[in-house]
C-alpha cells in the first residue's frame, strides 16, 4: 500500500489561526474548499506516494536537512499563480532556498519523490496558498480584486521542518524535524 506525504513549514500556531481566518474568509465569501484541507503550510517538498515498506527510510533520509540554522521568514501580501491560485507571499531568501534544495536532493538521492512533471520540486517559489483547485474562473477576477491591494506583513522564525501523511481524508502532521544548528567552524590559529 501507498500513501500520500508532503513536507512543509507550518508557521506558528498563532500565525497560522491569523492566515486560517484569512482563508475561511476566502472560502465563504467565494465557495472555494480545496485550501481549507491541508494545515497552513509553506511547501519544501510537493506531495509524493510512497509504500509502507519505505516510511522507516523516509524518516530517516530526513535527518540529513535537519542541520540548519533556524532563520527569519517574512509573509508579505497576496499575489495569484496565473488565475488557480491566490497565496500570500513568502519572501524567497537564501535559508529557505537552501533548505527546500537540500531536502529535495536528499529525497531524489534515495530516489523518493522523483517526478517528471514540469519543474516537479525543482522551480521554488515558496508560498501559503489561500485558494486553489477549486476556483471558478468566472469568480477569479472578483477573488484577486478582494486580495491584491490588501496588505499583509508578518515576520516568524523558522527552526525546523515538518512530514505530512494524508490519512484518506487529511492531512495530518507525521513527524516534526528541529533544526540542530551547525557547528561554528574550529580554528587552530
């Protein structure tokens, strides 16, 4: 048997309730569901099937990412993948780019997640999804009108990483991975 698994940052509980208002507010006010589903995310790797017979290993490939600094990462304001998806923006910065490359070659090395879909988990552009999949064309225009000139800034320390498992229904958290900071290099002179 397969299951589904993605692997994300999930901000602050705090935060999150903030961004899940946001996205119910969404929801009821344009008859979008689909985003309500998994929890307030910032995806690293995208969703992938795996057997059970490889979770063991799964878990821990992921060890490997684990050393890394934890790091600031800014939200600011709403913007739209063509017209399927409004998110609010995280700010692309070298930390959570080279997280999301090193998960991604870890989980290629042990050829887990391999995809031949265009840009797979090689094109980043880290976001929080608000509405997708589920979006009227006809409505998108009113939706983007709501979102594009409301502003949103929020600022939350990242200090580790998070593996989903879609249990058939929803999504759920599997397994929290802290960052163990990296040694500071040793001199002997």
């Amino acid at each position: 048997m397969k299951n589904l698994y993605f692997i994300a940052i999930l901000p602050p509980e705090q935060l999150s309730e903030q961004i899940d208002d946001i996205r119910k507010e969404c929801s009821e006010m344009f008859n979008v569901f689909a985003a309500l589903k998994p929890p307030v995310h910032i995806t690293l790797f995208a969703p992938f099937q795996l057997g059970n017979e490889r979770e063991n290993q799964l878990i821990k490939v992921l060890e490997a990412p684990r050393h890394h600094s934890s790091f600031e990462q800014e939200l600011e304001n709403f913007d739209t993948f063509n017209s399927h998806v409004v998110y609010i923006n995280t700010i692309k910065n070298k930390s959570i780019a080279s997280l999301q490359k090193n998960i991604t070659a870890v989980m290629h090395h042990h050829e887990i997640g391999k995809r031949e879909v265009k840009g797979g988990n090689t094109l980043f552009k880290p976001h929080i999804t608000i509405a997708y999949r589920d979006i009227d064309q006809e409505i998108f225009p009113a939706m983007w009108a709501e979102y594009k000139n409301k502003k949103f800034k929020r600022q939350f320390t990242v200090g580790g990483f998070t593996l989903l498992k879609h249990d058939g229904k929803k999504w759920n958290r599997f397994k929290e991975y802290s960052f163990i900071e990296p040694m500071p290099e040793l001199t002997l002179f």
